[in-house]
C-alpha cells in the first residue's frame, strides 16, 4: 500500500495551466506533421518521409541519451522496445499513406481512434477485463468512425483501411509505453524508438529513393521538426501536470487538423463527419480517463 501523507516526501504541485498549454503545442506540433507529410507524400516515396522523420529526431535525440555515456542507455526490455519502434514506424507509415488518398482531418481522425483499441488489445494479451464504461466509450467511438467514413456510402476508401491500420499501432504503442514506463525514463524510452524506426525503415528508403527537390526537403524537414517538437513539448507539460490529467487533450490534434484542413485546402468537413468526429472524441476520452484513473490505482496501491 502507499505510504501515509506524514511519511511520504511532497509532490510537487501541478500546473496543470501551463501543461496544457504545452500539451496544446505538442498536439498542433502533431497536426502540422500530418499536413507537411500530406504535402511531401505527392512527390516522395512515404517510407522515404518516414525514414528522414526518425532520423531527424534521432539526430537531436542522442546527444541527449548519450550525454553521460552508454550506461544510461542499459536496458532490460530490448524486446518492448523494439516492439515500440515497429508499432512507431506503423503508425507514421498508416498515416503517411492515408493522407495520399483522403482529407487531412479524416486520417488523422482515424489513426488518434487509437485509445479505443487499447482495451481490446490489453484484453488478448493480459485479459485485463473491459468495463461497462469503456464498452460505452468503444461503442461510441466506432459509430462515429462509422459515421465519419462511411455516410452516404461514397466517402470510404482505401486509405481508411491504412489510417485504421495506424490507429491499431498507436494503441500497441501507447500501451508498450505503459508497460515499459516503470523500468524505463522518458530518454531511453525515446532514443530506442528513433534508432530501431530508423534503421528497420533505413533500407526500404533506399530502395525506393528518388530524386528530391528542395522544397520537398523543406517539406519533410517540417515533418520531423513537428514531431520532435510534440516530443518535446509533451515532455514539458508532463514535468507539469500528469498523463491522467492531460491525456483527453490528445483529441485536440483533430481539431487542430481540421483547421489546417479548412485553412489551406479549403476542405470543411461535413454534418456528418463533424458528428462522427465529437463521437469518436468523447469515446476516446472516455478511454484516456480509465486508463488513466486505473493507472494513478495501481500505482497508488
């Protein structure tokens, strides 16, 4: 059981203000990469945008994990954080591929539909029981996705089965994040995700090399300053205020795409789409809350 209040050193106070307002940043830092990626993908290859992605981020990541040497590097989870890479380069290369074939918004809609595949994917690996509120959350979710994909039967393609594909590999990711996150510090966890998802997508980038333009550079410069940025940025708020209190801002990346979406291709999502959107908001923060509550409980126990 946790200690008493009288033996326990103090916590530290959260700003949960100011986290959010970082959380915010790292969020539209996540949108940004969606739209620069959009942009990229009409000329290169994605695996090329998901390899310089990673690379990027590890360029400015290791001087970091390095700083007191290889010790701090020392893990026992090898295989979880490989796990985490693969997952890392799904959900990018997911993404990546569905904005080559539908709206800014609608992909990354789908792929932060993630949380709710959390509780089905913990459930066929450890059992970990579903409750009533998170069927309520699942259910509500996928009828907006239904929603968002699928309203007059002519909006649905092939790139929703890719951002679906992504969203899966988000939820294997946060939840490799979950598991590792009592052994493994936030550097370590952040090194091994950049080196593994550079070096599994390092060869299929060569192979499907081509010649790049310098505003196709810039492009994909953009995309891995993004998500270093949200890297970044999460990691401030989180100094802040906690994952439970912070985690249902992670829906603002939609709000935040459509915006983009509305700005620079002047596409503005319909009724429908809208309502599936808050759908799949309200079900994914439902997700977030429980997990978030059960983790301070059995942290707490």
């Amino acid at each position: 059981m946790a200690e008493s209040s009288a033996s326990s050193p103090a916590q530290p106070r959260e700003n949960v203000a100011l986290g959010a307002v970082f959380s915010l940043l790292a969020f539209f830092c996540l949108a940004a990469m969606g739209a620069f990626a959009k942009v990229a993908g009409e000329d290169v290859p994605v695996i090329v945008i998901v390899f310089f992605q990673n690379l990027i981020c590890l360029v400015f990541v290791a001087p970091v994990a390095l700083r007191h040497g290889l010790a701090p590097l020392k893990t026992n989870r090898i295989g979880m954080q490989l796990l985490r890479g693969i997952a890392g380069v799904g959900v990018s290369y997911g993404q990546f591929l569905a904005l080559t074939f539908m709206p800014l918004s609608n992909a990354v809609l789908l792929t932060y539909s993630g949380p709710l595949w959390m509780p089905l994917i913990a459930w066929l690996v450890s059992r970990e029981k579903i409750s009533r509120r998170l069927w309520l959350g699942m259910v509500l979710g996928f009828i907006g996705i239904v929603l968002t994909l699928h309203p007059s039967g002519a909006s649905f393609n092939i790139g929703a089965v890719f951002a679906l594909g992504a969203a899966i590999a988000v939820a294997l990711s946060l939840l490799s994040i979950r598991w590792m996150s009592t052994t493994e510090p936030t550097v370590r966890i952040l090194f091994y995700y950049f080196l593994f998802a550079s070096l599994l997508t390092a060869p299929f980038a060569l192979a499907s090399w081509t010649a790049i333009s310098l505003t196709v550079w810039a492009t994909m410069i953009g995309v891995g300053l993004s998500l270093l940025g949200s890297q970044v940025f999460v990691v401030i708020a989180l100094r802040n205020a906690s994952a439970a209190t912070l985690g249902p801002l992670v829906y603002s990346v939609i709000v935040f795409s459509a915006i983009i979406q509305w700005l620079v291709w002047s596409h503005r999502p319909s009724l429908l789409e809208f309502g599936g959107m808050a759908l799949v908001i309200l079900g994914g923060v439902i997700a977030v809350v429980h997990w978030g509550t059960k983790h301070r409980a059995s942290a707490s126990s």
